[in-house]
DNA sequence: TCTCATGTTCAACGTTTATTGAACTATTCG
DNA sequence: CGAATAGTTCAATAAACGTTGAACATGAGA
C-alpha cells in the first residue's frame, strides 16, 4: 500500500513538500498543495495517503494541517522513506509536478 | 515507474526471491517463479520488471536467466532497493504471496 | 444571520491494470 | 524430422485508478 502510494506523483510530490516543511517542524494544510490539481483530486489523494499510514491530518477550524508520520514509518519501513525522499529530490527538476516544491508556505 | 512496479504483488515477490538469490550471486529462471502465478501473467510481470529498470534478462537456450540490476539501482536511487527488500523480508510471513519465497532454485 | 473560505463526498467518465487462455516462437533432445 | 520444453505475444475481460464537477458540511468573519 505505501509503495503503491508513493508511487503515484501527485503524492509524491505532495509527500516531498512534507518531507522539506519537517525541517521547520511545521505542518502544510490543503490550500498550501493547490499547485498540483484540484481541490476534490487533492482530497482524493489526501485520503490515500491517510489510509496507507503516510500522513496524519490535525483539524484547525476551516484548516486542516497535515504532516509526516515519519516515525511510525521509519519504524515500520526503515530507510524507505529517507530513500524514496532523497532520490525524488535528486530528480525533482525532471518531474513537472514536483517543479516548485522546494517553495515554502507563503503565509 | 520503479515505485509503481514493486507496489504490486507478484513483482514484490520475484524482486525479494532475486535479492535472496544474490548473496549466492546466481540467477534464477522464468519457471522458478511458477509458484507466483501463471506463465503469460509472470511474462506481464517479467516485462514491467525489465522497462523499469529493476532486472535484466539473459538467454540461455531455452531459458532466461534473470538478475536484480543492482548496482544500477543503487547508484540511481540510493538505500531503495535494500529499504524495500528489507522491509519485504519483515513482512514475509504475512504476505501469502511471499511465504516460501525462502526456498533456492531446487534444480 | 448571511456569506465566504476550506475541504470532503459522491457519481460519472475514461484510462490503465492484472489476469486468463490460446496461439506463437525458438531451442533442446530423441 | 518430430515432440517436448520454456517463454513471449495477443485479445478479451473485469476490476481498480485518477480526474472532474456538483453538492455538501463546517467554521470564520462582517
């Protein structure tokens, strides 16, 4: 299930812009993904990504933000993440859809 | 590509029974994998393996040798393939498809 | 309260996918 | 040559997938 999720690149590119916002140890709500499709197909993704275990949603009045669940993965799939993470990096450039991702949270 | 091809299955299964059969540094053969599924269905599987990069092929008379690409793979998309395999092997018993994935080439 | 913004859910659609059996190619061995 | 073995290719089918727009739910703010 985590590989077929990962394997789609919207949520790839949804689960790289996740990975980079750790780093400030702050959470990314729906609006922030807007660049890579619409809202229902990014609900839609979302919710896969929920299920297979790779993200957690906190609700924040009409927010919801989400992030990583870095550690039960690390856990559960040691390395994977990390590795799945540095080679979309390394390819970010090829990928449309992960174009702009390095780009945080305007506010 | 290489994340879609080892989210299914079958493909996980052949991709964990060539990792084991590395460390004896030897090949396995298309019938090895009859356990796997039907022979047209493991051909469909063969193929998807080879487009993406994950395995190669050499003939021998009537039988196709085939090899995980492992120092591609590695160079390409570092701490993957091992994350994966290792991942698989903690999972072995409870993915019927894999259960037995143990056993070498009976010759 | 009324309205707007944020997301989710649902039904519909076209596409892709995995699986099956039959037909086919090619090689080995008698 | 003829039969058997090892795999691939092809066509058909059913299921799953991604995408879209419309409808819905819910909280924020004037």
């Amino acid at each position: 299930m985590v590989l077929d999720c990962l394997s789609d690149p919207i949520r790839l590119a949804i689960v790289y812009q996740l990975a980079q916002q750790e780093r400030v140890s702050s959470e990314l709500c729906c609006g922030d993904f807007s660049g890579l499709g619409g809202k229902s197909n990014l609900a839609y993704h979302f919710a896969k990504l929920r299920e297979c275990g790779l993200m957690q949603t906190r609700l924040a009045g009409t927010n919801r933000f989400m992030r990583l669940r870095r550690e039960d993965l690390d856990a559960r799939f040691p390395g994977l993440l990390d590795a799945v993470i540095s080679s979309a990096a390394r390819d970010a450039d090829r990928l449309q859809l992960l174009s702009g991702c390095d780009l945080v949270k305007v506010d």
